[in-house]
C-alpha cells in the first residue's frame, strides 16, 4: 500500500519504479530460477480456488493456438521501446521464461478484442477470449491508498477531478461544472487551452479524500481513480463499467461495492443526498469495497498471477 504523502512526490515515485525495474531488466537471467514452490504457503493462505479462479478470469485461453504475426521473441523487447512501463511489467515476469518464446501484446488502452490471444492491460468486460489480461502500466493504474480520514469527517460532497477529452466527458461536465452545491466537477487538463471555462487546479489524491463521496468515470478505457478510491475511507459513484483490468471491474457489484450511476448521470444528484443521509448505508459500501481491494495486496500471490498467466499463454501456444 502506498502511503499518501508518499503520493505528492510524484517524480520521486516514477523514478524509484524505473530504477527498480530497470535493474530487473539488467539483472542475469543465467541466474533466474522459476520455483512455484516458494509461492505456495503464500497461495494457500489466501486460498489456492481463489487464486485460480482470478487465474481462470484473467486467461481465458483454453484451446492451442499459434502466436499472430505481431508476437515478438522476449528477448526482442526493448528499453527503446515507446510504452517501456508496459514493457517492463512485463517483462518483470516474462524475464523467467525461455527468451526465444514469443508474446503478442498491445501496450495501449485497449477497447476491442485482438483477433488472436493477446496480453493486454485491459479489455471490454465479459469478453471470453482473446483478450489476456496483464496487471500492465501498473505504477500509474494500480495504486492503493492509506486514508487516515474517517468517512464521517469527510465533506458532504461529491467530487471529480480529471481529463475532458472524450465526448462522454465533456457531455458529463457540461452537465456539473459549477451547477450543484453537491457535486464539485472540473476538469483538469495538460491542454489547458482545451475548453478552458472548465479548467481548475490540479488536486492531489490527498485533497481529494477530504471528500465523502467520489466519481470514477471511464476515460478511453477504466477510470484511473477506481482503485484508490476503493481503498480509500470516501464511497465511490459510477455508471456500470464497460473496460475492466486486472483489478477485474467487471466483477464489482453495483450497491455492494459502490454506487451506481445511470449512464446518463441523470439521478447523480439524487443518489448523493441519499447517501448524505444515509451514512451506514454508504460504510458498509465502503467496508466492501475495501475487502475486494484486499484481493490484491497479497504481493506473493500477485507475483504468482503474473507467472502463471503468462505459463499458460506459452503451454497453449505451444512454445513449453
């Protein structure tokens, strides 16, 4: 779990993370050994069905099939490469089996199903295929939080911070900038020419839990926010997901681990003084959400994951 103060040192952050991979990546792999054996206890504690079963949900592959053209060798994969935080994720894992194994991969937001078995950081939920998840661009996607503020302390508000690009964004805050005493919508974009009348200041994930109540919405794929919120002691709001990752949206139930939202955000309002007057209603959301983040901190478990999903993409692609 990452601390938040630890959060306000973004730079620091994004350089420990290359300096740890990196030497991964330079570390010998003459002197690599793949040994399940020392995940075991660590599997067996947290349940050894329910780590094959997220196995199962994140490879669905379960027919032989030859690697498309787009496959590279491992040993192919570069620190030139454009998406080197996608590549070193991978490669923290990909690094163990033999070098000359080919892997297909797309290191970008993806929406569509790849015509052949494909590792990506995400998919449209409930695709059953071709689509083989990997916990990828993971220091930007995958953080948790340390929330020391408790709900009832928070502010009686609604809040949203993020990029206005996409049309169902700007359709959003055409809707609740500056509208409601209940919701605090802005936008904060790099371009900040791009619709400007919606631009406010940046704001920490810090600032942000000061708040009760907080909106996750999908951006070209899932919303960024989704997993810190969900760790954190402030009630998520959202329309049904659409995308999921290797934090497997498509699993959350709605009303059980957050709140949802029509897709047109038209009871968002409603749905906020609710739960203003609500409160126990809205902590046993909370408390659910926090036991699903609880699925993902077992690092030993998560190391596991990685290995296994991608043993079972070269054993059905026939390269071990």
């Amino acid at each position: 779990m990452i601390d938040l103060d630890s959060l306000l040192q973004t730079r620091n952050s994004r350089l420990a993370y290359y300096f740890k991979s990196i030497g991964k990546y330079f570390y010998p792999r003459r002197l690599l050994t793949l040994d399940y054996d020392k995940f075991k206890p660590a599997v067996e504690q947290y349940g050894e069905s329910l780590a094959h079963e997220r196995l199962d949900y994140y490879n669905k592959i379960n027919s032989p099939f030859e690697p498309d053209d787009t496959a590279k060798c491992i040993k192919d994969f570069s620190l030139k490469d454009s998406a080197s935080m996608y590549m070193l994720d991978l490669l923290e894992y990909a690094r163990f089996f033999p070098q000359d194994c080919r892997l297909a991969t797309i290191f970008l937001d993806v929406i569509h199903v790849p015509d052949s078995p494909t590792i990506v950081k995400s998919r449209p939920v409930n695709e059953s295929g071709n689509s083989v998840l990997f916990n990828l661009n993971k220091l930007r996607h995958f953080l948790f939080v340390n929330d020391k503020i408790s709900y009832r302390d928070k502010k009686n508000k609604l809040l949203w911070r993020g990029a206005v690009y996409q049309p169902h964004r700007i359709e959003f805050i055409k809707k609740f900038f500056a509208k409601s005493d209940l919701i605090d919508a802005g936008q904060y974009n790099k371009r900040s020419t791009l619709n400007p009348q919606w631009q406010v200041p940046f704001m920490t994930i810090k600032e942000q839990l000061q708040y009760k109540f907080i909106l996750s919405i999908e951006g070209n794929d899932v919303a960024t926010n989704t997993k810190w919120a969900m760790s954190s002691n402030s009630l998520v709001f959202m329309t049904k997901p659409k995308y999921e990752t290797w934090f497997m949206e498509g699993r959350l139930l709605p009303g059980y681990h957050y709140v949802l939202v029509k897709d047109d955000y038209s009871d968002l309002e409603a749905l906020v003084e609710y739960y203003i007057d609500h409160s126990g209603e809205a902590e046993a959301i909370i408390n659910n959400a926090n036991q699903y983040v609880e699925l993902f901190q077992t690092q030993k478990v998560e190391d596991w994951l990685g290995l296994k999903v991608l043993q079972r993409y070269l054993q059905q692609s026939g390269q071990l």
